[in-house]
C-alpha cells in the first residue's frame, strides 16, 4: 500500500513537472488531454537529448492499473492534441535544446501579464500558435493593459539648510535680537571641526564689538594672542587698529570686527582656500544679521575671502567693491603690514576717509 502511495506521487510530480516544461514550450493554454501527450510533445527534452524511458502504466491506490482517463474535449468535440512545434510543421522533430531553451523563454507572459490580469491579451511571439487552436483571434484582443502608472514623484529630500540661511531666514528686528542670534552662532563656531585648524586652535576667535555698527572690519585670522584670549585684534596690530577706529570718530566697541577664518593657522600663516571655505558660512552669517552699511577688508586675504578676487592689496586698495552685490566693501592694508611699513599709514588714512565721506562723516585732515 505504502509502495503503490508512493509510486503514484512520484507519477503525478513526474506528470506536473512534464505540463510545466510543456506549456513553457509551447506558449499553449489549457489542459493536455492525457500526460503521455506531454512525453509526446517534449520528446527529446531530456538535457543530454536521449529519448525518454517509457512510463510506467498508472496505478491507483490499490495497486492495480488504473483506466485510461477520458480523452478532454475541446469546444469543437475534438480531441485535443499538443500544437505542432512554432517554426515547424506537425511531427517535424524538435530544435536543439539550446533553441528550445530560448523558445521557452520567449514564450513565457509579460511580467505585467502574470499576475493573472482577465482579458489580457497574449504577447505577439504566442500568437502564432493560439491562433491555429482556435484559443485567440485579432478580433477578440482588447486593447491590452494600460500601461503600469509611473510612481508619484515625491518631492525632493530637504536639504539641511547652511549656516548662513538658518541665521537670516528671519532677521532680526532689534539690537537684543541680533545680539542673541550671533551669540548661537559663536557657539557653533565654539565646536566647529570642519577643517584641520581646530585641532591646534587655544580658542576660536568669533568677533568683538557692536553687533548694530554700520561698519564692519574683516581680518584675516587670530594671531597668538587672540587666540590664547579668544578676542580678535588684541595684539600690536590690534592696537594700532584702535588707534585708526578712534581716528574715525569711533570708539574700538562701536564697530564690529571679526575674521575670515576663526581658528588661527599654524605660525601666522596665511589660510589655505580650503580653511576659508569652511568658515565662509559663519562669516556670511555674521555680516548678513549685522547688515552694515560699510565693509572695511583689511589686507589681500580679507579681500578674497569677502569676494574671491585675488588680486594684490596694492592694486585693490582704494577701490570701492562690492559683497554680495549691496554692500561697498573698502579694501586696505592690514595693520600688521603697517608695522612693517609704516609709510603705508598715509594711504590706509585715505581709504578711511573715503569711508567716512560714505557714511557722511568728517574727520580732521592726518599725516
């Protein structure tokens, strides 16, 4: 009983896996009308292309051979017999196997026909065959499934606004305001590390002075002292700087100073391009919530960091420019240039004036 169990499934896997390699083949729907029709069409299908052993007659659970099921019918009352292979007449013997391999593939549906859609029409290499049964006809296609919709187009990801956008989206409309928004961002400077300077740094160095001035002095970068007291231009070349602002009519807190970078670089030296593009956001920030009316570079590096030029001071010096399109920007020599070179001093006083002449105010002639 066991043993007949199990010849019996084994016939009907052998009887399943023969349909699906036939209808894969054949590109035909429906039901054969006996399983040794399928030995019949798939012949030599086997791999290695030897001629298949005879099956075994069926048995039934009891043992003895089963009866021949009946023959299926088809709509015409006749029986149905497997389609002749594509390309080929009836009995003419099979392609190799690699051509039915590749016949098999093509005869399998759309992937947006095996879902099993009702009304779908056959794909054009399964017509051929259909049409010679009976089994589809131009006449009873539909005009086939519409295309699959694209999928909505989500909106873009939002990109995480910079520093400069966060602090003048909104800007603010008193001096307390102001002063507190510049305060969040010293502090974000405060844990910058977004270039190699903060790893020598004592200090970051962000600004001193009037957040509500209507000038601005940009340097270049900390020194040793500013560093160690976190205070830009507090060293010789910050004294003399408070002696030029008093020159002007200002006290040295009227004004605002900060840098272009706000790490100092190693030895004084100048910054790399790649250090003033990291902090650039901080300094557009700062200037875009202070709004001056008047942006004094001091030196070639200041310049190029507020407008990209790079030019020499020599040549820039004395020239009105513009940041961002809407602020005058006057360059001149840094201080500590004037250490070096004191005979500068008089060309530094004229840019100054001419600064002064800007926002209307006069100052006594100086040698």
């Amino acid at each position: 009983m066991v043993e007949a169990l199990r010849e019996e499934l084994a016939d009907l896997t052998a009887s399943v896996r023969a349909f699906l390699e036939w209808h894969a083949m054949t590109g035909a729907d429906g039901m054969p009308g006996h399983p040794a029709a399928l030995h019949e069409a798939l012949g030599a299908a086997s791999s290695d292309g030897a001629t298949p052993a005879p099956r075994r007659p069926e048995r039934g659970f009891s043992g003895q051979d089963a009866p021949s099921p009946p023959v299926a019918r088809g709509g015409s009352g006749a029986a149905f017999s497997p389609p002749p292979p594509r390309g080929g007449a009836a009995g003419a013997p099979l392609p190799p196997p690699e051509q039915r391999e590749a016949a098999a593939s093509a005869s399998l549906p759309h992937p947006e026909q095996r879902g099993g859609a009702a009304g779908a029409s056959p794909r054009p290499e399964q017509r051929g065959g259909l049409e010679s049964q009976g089994a589809w006809s131009p006449a009873q296609a539909q005009r086939g499934p519409e295309p699959s919709p694209r999928p909505a187009v989500g909106a873009a990801p939002a990109h995480r606004a910079d520093t400069a956008a966060r602090a003048s989206a909104t800007l603010p409309d008193t001096k307390e305001e102001r002063a507190a928004r510049l305060s969040l961002l010293a502090e974000e400077v405060r844990t910058c590390q977004k270039c190699p300077l903060h790893e020598g740094r004592t200090h970051t160095v962000f600004s001193r002075g009037d957040p509500s001035s209507e000038v601005v002095f940009v340097g270049e970068g900390p020194g040793a002292e500013e560093d160690l007291q976190g205070q830009p231009f507090v060293g010789a070349a910050g004294q003399l700087l408070d002696k030029m602002i008093a020159a002007m009519g200002y006290h040295r807190d009227e004004v605002y100073i900060c840098n272009i970078v706000k790490c100092r670089p190693p030895k004084n030296r100048k910054p790399e391009p790649a250090e003033m593009a990291a902090c650039s956001p901080y300094l557009t920030a700062q200037l875009a919530l202070i709004k001056p009316k008047v942006i004094v570079a001091l030196g070639a590096t200041a310049v190029q960091g507020l407008i990209g030029t790079s030019e020499g001071i020599t040549k820039l010096r004395g020239t009105w420019k513009l940041y961002k399109g809407s602020i005058p920007i006057m360059p001149t020599f840094h201080p500590a240039y004037l250490l070096r070179q004191p005979s500068a001093k008089r060309e530094v006083w004229s840019d100054l004036k001419e600064v002064m002449r800007h926002l209307g105010k006069s100052a006594p002639d100086r040698g």
